[in-house]
C-alpha cells in the first residue's frame, strides 16, 4: 500500500488485544474506522472498535468477509495461523 487511507476507511486488525485497543483508539482520533477479528468474545479492542467479528482464524467463509468490508489488514500479534494470512492475502 502506498497511498494513505482515506477519512473514513476501515482497518482490519487480525487480534482484539490491548495493542489492537490501541490501534482503533489512535486510528479513530485521525478519522479511521476498525473492525477486530478475534476468536475469543469480548475482546478489549472490541470496546471502541466500530465492529468485530468474533470467528476463528480456520473459518474461511468469516475470513473473506472480514476482508471484504476493510480497506487495509494488519494484525496486533504474530501468532496468527499462516493458513488464515494465506486466506486473506489470495484475496488481494
């Protein structure tokens, strides 16, 4: 990526832990939305994220449509199963 998102886009962040709570708060303060996804309910960046999907990293179908409502994916850990980076990048 090379262009700077636009007001208003959406980040997807793969993890909903006290750095992805850190991610939507900046990420809000510059007019950016997030959407967290985490396997596990309720997670702290659930709480000022503008959406979560709560699915495992195996499930493929809620995997494509995470993609499919962000702008942009990163992730706020780096034990993220390959198998589910491998799903997200094929979609790009």
């Amino acid at each position: 990526m090379t262009e700077p998102l636009a007001p208003g886009a959406t980040i997807g962040i793969l993890g909903g832990g006290q750095l992805g709570r850190m991610l939507s708060v900046a990420a809000s303060r510059l007019g950016l939305k997030c959407h967290i996804y985490e396997p596990s309910a309720n997670p702290p960046a659930g709480q000022v994220a503008d959406r979560v999907t709560t699915a495992s990293y195996d499930d493929t179908a809620a995997l494509r449509a995470f993609a499919g409502s962000v702008d942009v994916i990163t992730y706020e850990f780096e034990n993220i199963p390959t198998e589910a980076l491998d799903v997200l990048e094929a979609l790009r």
